[in-house]
C-alpha cells in the first residue's frame, strides 16, 4: 500500500513524521511528499500556533478531501497541533476524514494504519530532509507562559529528551549519512531541566559533536531569559557547533515585553546580545519579532526599529500578533491595534532589515568559506555555510564549473563540503566561485 505525508507548520513536525515514518516504512510504500500521484493513505501533520497556519492546514485538508473524493486519496488520517486543539470540533465540521489525532499521539496513528508501535524505534528516524542534514528534536512542550502563545497547551509541559537517547539517534542519523544536526525544541535552552535540575545544553552539544560523521551542529529556537552562557563556550570554542544562533526576541520595549510575559527587559536583551558578538566573534544572529501586540504605541514600535538598527541581525523574520483562543493575551488584552496598522508595521521593519541584511551579505563579498552542497539544479549548486540555515535562511549559489572541480559528476557532491569565493550578494543569496572539494 502506498503512503503519503504531508507535514505543515515548523520543524519539530517534520520530525514527528519521520518517528512515525519510521514504524510504517516496512509495511507501506513511502511516497515522497509532493509527488502528484494517487496513494492508499495521506497521513497529514498540522499547525495550530496562529491564525495564518491554522487556515493552511485547514486548506491542506479541504484539498485532501477532494483528492479523496476523485478517487485519488483512499483514506486521510489527520494528527498534529491543529487536531490537538480543536479535536472536538473538527471531525463534525469535516467528516470526510477517516481519523483525527492529536499533536502527541504517535502509538496511536500508527496503530491506526495497522501497524504495531515499537520502543526499538524511538531514537528511529526515516528522512524527509535531504540526507545530509536533520533535525534533532530535544525536547517536547514548554514551560514558558508567554501571553500571546498557544503552544503549552497544545503540547503540554516541557519534557526533555535524555542525553543518551537523544547521541543514539544522532550516531543513527549519521550512520544515515547525516553532517549537520539542527537542534530544535519549543525552548532549547530550557533543555535538561526537568531532567537534571540544571541547563545542560551545552553538555549535549558536546555529546553530538564526539560522534563521528557530524560536522556542524546549529542550534535553533533559544529562549533569551536566563540563557546558558556555557552555549557561548561550546559556539566559540567547539569546531563543529555552527556560529550561528535563532534566538526569537519578540521585542524590546519594556512595556510591551511586560504585557508578553516574556521575563527579560530591553536592557537585559541589549546586554545579552553584545555577550554573544563579543564571546562569539563572527556569530550570525537570526531573530523573530511581532508587531501590532496589543498595548504596543508608536513610541515602543520606533524603540523596536532603532534597536533593529542597533542590533543589525544578521537574520530577521516577524510577525503580526494574531489573538489566540486560550491564551492570556486572548482573555486580558484587548486586540485594538488595527490590522492596517500591523501590517504597515511589518513592512516598514521589514524594508529597514532588508537594508541589513544586503549589507551583511555585501560585506562577505570577496570572503571565502566552507559550504555544503545543498542540490544540483541547472547548472548551479545550491550551498550553504556554517551561517545559512536550511529552508529559512538564504543560499550561496555556485556555478558548476569543470575546471575547478576537476570534471567530477555535480550530482555526486551534494552533501559534500567544498571552499568557495564569494563574488557577489543580494539581500538574500550569495553568488560565490568554487576553489575546491573538501
């Protein structure tokens, strides 16, 4: 029987697929996502966090449904976040589908396409990445009670993953051909907590980077309040752990950082992020931001475009607030910021971080780096280095030429490593030269 996923929201989703994958792929043809063709089984994994992601995977099931009904689908069996948090009402509104589960119910999605769970496959993965890089999901859930955020509870308290299960599945990754693990979480610096009574991510990175095979190693989603410095220690001083970190800021007004429940101040985040630029040289910061929170004046808007100047993030990406059900913010704030405004807000942070982010890319003009060979695409290798992350960063574009690589088959360095020049930018991508394999 053939089966297709389809994984929406962020990357902690992908890998809850590829846990379940795992279990089924003896027993189903894995059809790779996106392939236009009719399957057995469509086995979709929802977003639920706001109101955007939420339309898009109602869309994604809608479209299922069609499918389904033109004979292309035969069973859809729907799990995720989005099912999580409407579980009761979803299976009335569309009763096209045949199985609804929530964002943590993995044994039984698997029971449901017939298949027995087993505890053998739980540090198990099969790859819908590219095989040379994954994502290692540390942990499950959070603590954190930020006002505008649904996550608790939809996946619950915080639960970290312990340190050996967590080099079993990296070593079993890299024996897959893995070279770049991406450490993800709702909060990775809360990691071993719950676990250890003290934060032990930096132990962790450790851990992975003695396993042989792993080159890089990036972490992403960093929760700024109370971070562990020891991270610092392991970026700067650790070869394999990538100069690179996502650490969602939110904002820095006061005010608005109050009424988000995020536990720092805007003095304290200007502190802690010129520790990283001094104790890590070079480090690339990626960041997120939300607009239009309800109580943000123009008075906090301005302080958030001048510390954006200040700070010049590497990467930045944001959002405008979406109200919540359930959520503090829902049921203590009132949403009065109107959406012109949110959406003239956004644009204009965004214009101002399109500036920075030319002007970054412009300055590595001439530099030459290690990257990893992405894909091969008409004629052109797609690449990353060590400050590029997968699906959410941009690319270094590299022109195949035979001379320099020596007349070898492109197709066969994807997942390889090579040295390149940089000779031109946009507020995106980087176009560079080869120099050679590694």
């Amino acid at each position: 029987m053939k089966l297709q996923t389809l994984t929406l929201g962020c990357s902690k989703n992908k890998v809850d697929t590829e846990h379940i994958l795992s279990q089924l792929e003896s027993s189903y043809e894995i059809i790779p996502e996106g392939e236009d063709v009719s399957v057995d089984v469509l086995l979709i994994n929802t977003c639920g966090f706001i109101g955007d992601a939420k339309e898009e995977s109602v869309q994604a099931i809608l479209e299922a449904v069609e499918r389904k009904r033109l004979g292309e689908v035969g069973k859809i069996v729907v799990f995720g976040c989005l099912s999580q948090r409407y579980g009761d009402e979803l299976p009335e509104l569309i009763p096209e589908v045949d199985a609804w589960y929530g964002a943590r119910d993995f044994d039984p999605v698997v029971r449901e396409l017939g298949v027995e769970p087993s505890r053998d496959f739980a540090s198990r993965r099969y790859l819908t990445t590219p095989s040379h890089y994954a994502y290692l999901k540390i942990s499950e859930g959070c603590d954190r009670r930020c006002s505008y955020c649904a996550i608790p509870f939809i996946r619950g308290a915080h639960k970290s993953v312990p340190i050996e299960t967590l080099v079993k599945e990296a070593q079993a990754l890299a024996e897959k051909g893995v070279k770049e693990l991406i450490i993800i979480a709702q909060d990775t610096t809360w990691y071993g907590l719950d676990l250890y009574r003290r934060r032990a991510l930096a132990e962790l990175l450790q851990k992975l980077s003695e396993i042989d095979g792993i080159e890089w190693i990036r972490i992403h989603y960093s929760y700024p309040a109370a971070f562990p410095e020891d991270v610092l220690d392991q970026m700067a001083d650790n070869p394999k752990v990538c100069r690179y970190m996502d650490i969602p800021l939110q904002h820095i007004s006061d005010k608005v950082l109050d009424n988000m429940h995020r536990n720092v101040t805007g003095a304290w985040t200007r502190e802690l992020i010129g520790k990283m630029r001094t104790r890590v040289p070079g480090v690339v910061l990626r960041t997120t931001m939300i607009v239009g929170h309800p109580g943000e004046g123009k008075r906090d808007f301005n302080e958030l475009l001048e510390f954006v100047r200040e700070a010049r993030f590497e990467r930045l990406g944001a959002f405008k607030y979406s109200e919540e059900e359930g959520t503090y913010g829902a049921e203590n704030f009132k949403d009065s910021i109107s959406a012109k405004t949110k959406q003239e807000r956004l644009d204009e942070l965004m214009t101002l971080q399109s500036d920075i982010s030319l002007s970054f890319n412009q300055s590595r003009v001439g530099t030459e780096v290690k990257v990893i060979v992405d894909d091969f695409v008409d004629g052109v290798f797609v690449c990353r280095s060590e400050f590029e992350s997968p699906e959410v960063d941009g690319e270094i574009l590299v022109k195949y030429d035979s001379l320099a690589l020596e007349s070898v088959d492109p197709y066969s360095l994807v997942g390889e490593f090579m040295m390149v020049k940089v000779t031109g930018a946009d507020e995106y991508d980087l176009i560079a030269e080869p120099i050679e394999i590694l």
